[in-house]
C-alpha cells in the first residue's frame, strides 16, 4: 500500500495508468448491472475523482479495482434513488445493495468485457463508430485522444459517440455475448474493428504522420483481451500475430529526419525480436488448431517476411502461395494487387505489370496500386513511365510522410534523367 504521507511522483500520471488498465472491466460490468451506458460512464467518472482526492490522502487500496466499482455502483444507486422513476427500479438495485462485501477482492468483479467488445462492434453500427465506442469504453481512451488519434475535432468525435450510444439503445442492440451459430460472424466484425484501429496506426490514412504509435499499441492491447477472453480463437491468436509481426518493424520503418524507409531497404537489427519470437509463437499455434482463416495466412506472410535475415532471402514462392489460398478466403482486387507484387520478385517485374494492369478497372483509384506500377516500371527502368505513375500516387495519398516519400523517389528518377 502507498504511503499517504508520500504520494509517488507522478502520482496522477500512474492512478490514471492503473485506471485505464481496469476502465473496459469496470464500465461493463456496470452496464451489465444497470443497463445504461451514460448512467455507467458518469458514475465511473465520478468514482475515479473520488479516488484521486482518497487514495492520495489514505493510499491506494487492497483491490483498485473493488474500490471503483464498489463506489461506481454506490453513486449510480445514489443517482437512480433519486430520479422520479426510483419505484420503477427498485427492482434493479435491490440485489446491487447489499453487495459491497463481496467486492473485497478482483476475484469478486465479473469480467463482462466480452459482452462489451460485442456490442461496441454490432454489425448494426458504422465502423467508425465501432472504433470510437471500442477505443472509449474498452480501452478507456478519452474524448479528446480518440480525436487526436484520427485527426479530428474533439467535439466531432464526442457527436460521433453520443451517436453510437443513442443508436445502441434505440436499435435494442443486446447487450451478451453472441450464441454458437452468430459468434464466428460477429467474432469476425470485432476483429475486423481491432485490425482497423491498428491499420490507421501503422498506416495513418491523413496528416503529417505516418504512424500513430499510440493507436498501434492499443490495437495490441485490445487485441490481448480478446484473446484472453477467447483464448481458443486461433484468429483471434493470428490477429494479435499480425500486429505484433508487422509493429516489430516500427523502428526501422523511419531513417533520418523521419523519412519512410520501405521493407527492401530497412536495416533488420532494429526489429523487434521479442515481438517476432511472440508473433511467430502465436502464428504457429493458431494454424496447428487447423481452423485456417484470413487473419492466419496474413499473419503467416508477415512471419515469412520476418524470418529473412536480408531481403533477397524472402521465400517469395511460399508468400505467393500463401497469397493464393487469401484469395480463396478475400477475392479482392487488393489481396490480388499484394499477391502481383510478391510475384515479381519470385519471376519478373515484366509479367507483373501486364497484371497489374488487368486490375486497373476495380482498383483505378488506390494509391497503393499507382506506387506498386511506379515501382515495378522503375525496376524496369523505365523512368518516365514510373514518373507518371509516381505522381498518380502522390495525388492520392493523404498522408504528408507518405508524399515526402513518393516525392523523393520519383526526384531521384527525375535526376536520372538529366545526365
């Protein structure tokens, strides 16, 4: 226990650390308890000011954790003694009133945040909301640094959370875990909502960053308490991989005065090999329980790629074969277009082009497709060509490390020319 005489330096910094930690635990199980999102984050709120004020003067209790929910639930009965409609949910509290000693130990507060993951990610929500709602109640994140992570106003995203909740409650969205015949599906949407938020980290769609390291990191931490509370998901196992294989290249992704530095050229001893050994580990797990999907063949390729101590010793022939059996799963033009790049190291950049430009009319306006054509026509030295296509993909791209890279390369092509 703290000292209450010597409070830690810091000691707001490492409270709302630990508060954080529990915020996903503790707001669902006061939803689960009383039914109402509002009502729950409000009473949480103020349970966690009372902390700062309390803890700080007697210390920090046996269970941080049973203390918040305890004076969680107090102050919402508080609040619901006192509306108009108290006789109507007398119901409700009754049983909640008497339980205080059983909160003596984290033992005793019911783990709902599957419930909760579910729900922030029913199909009947825009995925944008599902990101925000997941990022707020799951991960405790505030108003202001969702906004800050995807770069909008924080009024805006507060609109964009009211709206989620308010849809939650009108659609009747239910607030369980989804049965035997609908979990793979749904399981399905809430990945698809952590990879998201991971994507929009690594690869930031807009602004002057290319990765948003905060956002990466909570995707990886969502995505641990998805398969804590789903450990025999193997794609709930592959999906923590993926993030884990492709976040172990964060430090060498950037050189000098913050340039973007592609897979190709990257210098390998700055990967995280403590991320590979555990992305590789749960690589293997998932594909041994033979439940293939999406996520485990992406987080396979990923594995592959880390494996190679230098570029050219890629095993491009099982990355393409890999890439078949995606297609298979994802017959999309994008699962194609990765597929065609891979291919060109294993055979020709010549070969590729041709395909490539078979995909032109279902892809003709993502920016990765105008850099993947620049760069095979460069391999091809044929410069003016990839010029063309190298200002396509600047004039498509939202994100300003992202242009300064593109930049650079066709200026290098651009003084090629000129001797």
């Amino acid at each position: 226990m703290v000292s209450p005489s010597t409070p830690p330096i810091n000691f707001e910094v490492a409270i709302h650390k630990i508060i954080r930690e529990d915020w996903g635990y503790l707001i669902s199980s006061l939803i689960k308890s009383f039914n109402d999102f509002h009502l729950a984050e409000d009473a949480l709120q103020d349970a966690v000011e009372a902390a700062l004020i309390n803890w700080r003067e007697k210390g920090l209790p046996p269970s941080t954790r049973a203390w918040l929910l305890t004076a969680a639930r107090r102050k919402l009965i508080d609040k619901i003694r006192r509306d108009k409609n108290f006789e109507s949910k007398t119901q409700q509290i009754v049983p909640l009133l008497d339980n205080d000693e059983l909160l003596e130990s984290d033992y005793s507060v019911p783990d709902e945040r599957l419930r909760l993951i579910f729900t922030c990610c029913h199909p009947a929500l825009d995925h944008n909301i599902s990101v925000a709602l997941t990022l707020q109640l799951l991960g405790g994140l505030s108003t202001t640094e969702i906004a800050r992570a995807f770069l909008i106003k924080p009024e805006t995203m507060a609109q964009r959370l009211v709206r989620g909740k308010r849809k939650i409650k009108q659609a009747g969205i239910p607030y369980i875990i989804p049965d035997k015949e609908q979990f793979p599906a749904r399981l399905d949407a809430v990945l698809s909502v952590l990879y998201l938020i991971f994507n929009e980290g690594y690869s930031a769609s807009s602004g002057k960053k290319h990765i948003r390291a905060e956002l990466c990191d909570e995707a990886i931490r969502l995505a641990r308490i998805l398969l804590h509370l789903c450990p025999d998901e193997p794609e709930a196992e592959a999906l923590l991989a993926l993030m884990l294989l492709h976040n172990s290249r964060k430090t060498a992704r950037f050189g000098k005065n913050g340039v973007l530095v592609p897979l190709e050229e990257q210098d390998r001893s700055l990967w995280n090999k403590k991320d590979i050994n555990e992305g590789t580990k749960l690589v293997e797990k998932s594909l041994a329980r033979k439940q293939i999907g999406a996520y485990q063949i992406q987080a396979a390729i990923s594995a592959l790629h880390s494996e190679a101590s230098r570029f050219k010793d890629t095993n491009w022939q099982e990355i393409v074969l890999l890439y078949d059996e995606l297609f298979k799963l994802l017959p999309t033009p994008v699962i194609q277009l990765n597929r065609i790049v891979a291919f060109s190291y294993l055979m020709s950049p010549e070969e590729s082009i041709k395909a490539l430009e078979g995909l032109k009319q279902d892809i003709g306006h993502y920016q990765p497709y105008f850099a993947a054509l620049a760069d095979l026509y460069k391999r091809c030295n044929e410069n003016k060509k990839a010029i063309k296509y190298y200002q396509k993909a600047i004039s498509l791209s939202g994100n300003k490390a992202e242009q300064d890279f593109l930049k650079q390369r066709m200026s290098d092509l651009i003084s090629l020319q000129k001797l």
